[in-house]
C-alpha cells in the first residue's frame, strides 16, 4: 500500500510544494517508509540534474566530494559548460550553462548514462522544469531535510510509500524520473505483473534501468512512447492494454499531469477540481488538507480509465476499450 498526490495550477503558479507535502501528510498511513516530490516549475534557459551521491549505500561520507567532481568533469567531457553546482552531504544539483549546446533528448540520454558510470552515483532528475526530491521518512522529515514547502511549481505530483518488493533507501523512493529522458517523473499504488518481461523489452532497445522496481519500468515505458510520438493521452491508454496488474499510477511532464487506473480498479483514486487548481490523491482525506472548509464534489474514476490535464486545463478522458 502506497499512496499518490498531484496537483495542476489552472493559471499561474502556485505553492506546489506546500500542496504536495500537506497532501502527502493526509496519507502519510498509506507510506510511512519514505517520501517525495516532483515539482515542475518554468523551464528554465539551463539542464538541471537533481543527483544522490551514496546510492551503494556506503556512507562513506568521504566519497561524495569526489563522486560529484566525476560527474562534472563528466559534463566537461560532453563540452557541457556548469553554471552553479550546490550539494549538501549525500544529494546535489549541477545547472548546466545552456549556451553550451545541451543536446536533445538521445544525447541526454547518453549523457545520463555516463554520469551513472560512476559508482555511488544515480541521477534522481534530469529537465528543464523538473525537481524530484526524495528521501526515507515521513513529508515532515523531507520538508526538514530540504525545505520543501516554498517551492513554487504549476503543477506536482508526489508518493509516500510503504515498502513491500525493494528495499527502504531514497534509490527506490518515488517519484521515479524517466531514466534518460528530460523532464518526466511518475508515482505509483500497485504492481505491474509483466515487469520482467517488459523491462527486458526496453533493455532490448537499449534502456538502462537503476532497480527493480516496477514503478521505474512505467516511467522508461511511458517517455518512450512520448518521446516516439505519442500524446500522454495515447501513451496512458495503451499502458491499460500493455501493463498487466493492479495499479494507479500518475505521470507529469511539463505540460501537465495524467493518470491512469487499471480495469480492475483495486488501487484508490479521488480527484476534485477548484477554480484554482485539479487535484488527485488515492485519499480523500490527502484533499482536504488543502481544500480546508471548502466543500467541494470529489470523484472516484472509474476503473480501465485515463485522464490527462494540462496547463491550459483541457482535460482528454478516456476509457478502457
């Protein structure tokens, strides 16, 4: 059992990080093991990596210095200019400098790849306009940990998780980034049954993944499909034919956030929608702790059904065939 937020601005940006993090607290009993965000904000002129330096566990705190340098002179060999690098002990950020020609999204790809050659090192995030911030513990230990609650982004999702397949450690935390691709992240209730056949699949076409968590085979799966051409829309109601198991599962990327709900319909999902923002969670309680004294319709999706809203708020529907 693991419970799921998300939240999309109607018009301007708004307090995504504190929405998140209040949500994630209403369901913190569906995940008390570890917590996180993806937040998307405005891209910015530069490519972001969010990164964890101790993902072999060691806590050879000595190391980390020495890892993230790696990652920059991995960025330099890739004639990939830094503009701001910040790290705090185990997790750290490098902006790159745009005007050195950051690739598109095969070479990004390849960059990514590149930096995970080195050991201890994973990539949690890779984009324009996205910020995946993740750890064990509850909302509030990440809120302290990273001061989570000003970020300000148009749309988020979030996880709390409670761990049943993998091990507890902020590498098998949600949200999972795309491994390789810009700016997509998912969270996820549930389990795929045809993981392994899937996964290999992908590894077939020359994906990498990090662990063997399910929830990272959907996030590769679905930034394939978007990447090759297809909508969000398209790329979530093909997942109902193609993704075996019981699950509910949210997708965002900078244009906005999707969900899609499996045919049997045993993981929970509500949404309510205000003139200020659409909000999802796998509780109604995660709701109120951001609706307040509002009363407000909320709705349970059917099963076998997706649904995506962007930030311009046109909302696409679509049911299981």
């Amino acid at each position: 059992m693991c419970g799921i937020a998300g939240i999309v601005y109607k018009a301007e940006a708004g307090a995504c990080g504190r929405a998140l993090l209040n949500m994630l607290c209403g369901c913190q009993h569906r995940g008390p093991d570890s917590t996180g965000l993806a937040v998307y904000g405005e891209a910015t002129d530069g490519l972001v990596f969010r990164l964890f330096l101790d993902a072999d566990l060691s806590h050879d705190s000595g190391n980390w210095p020495a890892r993230l340098q790696r990652v920059q002179d991995v960025l330099c060999d890739h004639t990939i200019d830094i503009r701001d690098t910040w790290h705090d002990n185990e997790f750290a950020m490098i902006t790159c400098d745009q005007q050195s020609g950051i690739p598109g999204a095969a070479d990004i790809q390849t960059i990514s790849y590149a930096i995970e050659e080195t050991p201890g090192v994973e990539i949690f995030s890779a984009g324009y306009s996205l910020h995946v911030i993740k750890d064990v513990g509850t909302a509030d230990d990440l809120d302290r940990k990273f001061d989570c609650a000003p970020f300000i982004g148009t749309h988020g999702i979030g996880h709390v998780r409670l761990a049943t397949e993998s091990d507890v450690n902020p590498s098998t935390s949600h949200p999972f980034w795309a491994y390789g691709f810009n700016d997509v992240a998912i969270v996820h209730n549930g389990q795929i049954t045809n993981y392994f056949k899937l996964k290999r699949l992908l590894q077939q076409r020359g994906y990498r993944f990090r662990t063997e968590n399910d929830s990272e085979l959907i996030a590769v799966y679905l930034a394939d499909k978007m990447t090759h051409g297809q909508s969000m829309d398209d790329a979530l109601a093909q997942s109902l034919d193609e993704l075996d198991g019981t699950f509910s599962f949210l997708v965002a990327t900078p244009e906005g956030v999707g969900y899609a709900k499996d045919r049997i319909g045993a993981k929970p999902m509500v949404v309510c929608e205000t003139d200020e923002f659409v909000a999802v969670a796998s509780e109604e309680v995660s709701l109120q702790q951001i609706l307040g004294h509002q009363t407000i319709p909320c709705f349970e999706p059917y099963p076998g059904t997706t649904r995506t809203w962007s930030r311009s708020m046109q909302a696409s529907l679509t049911s299981a065939r």
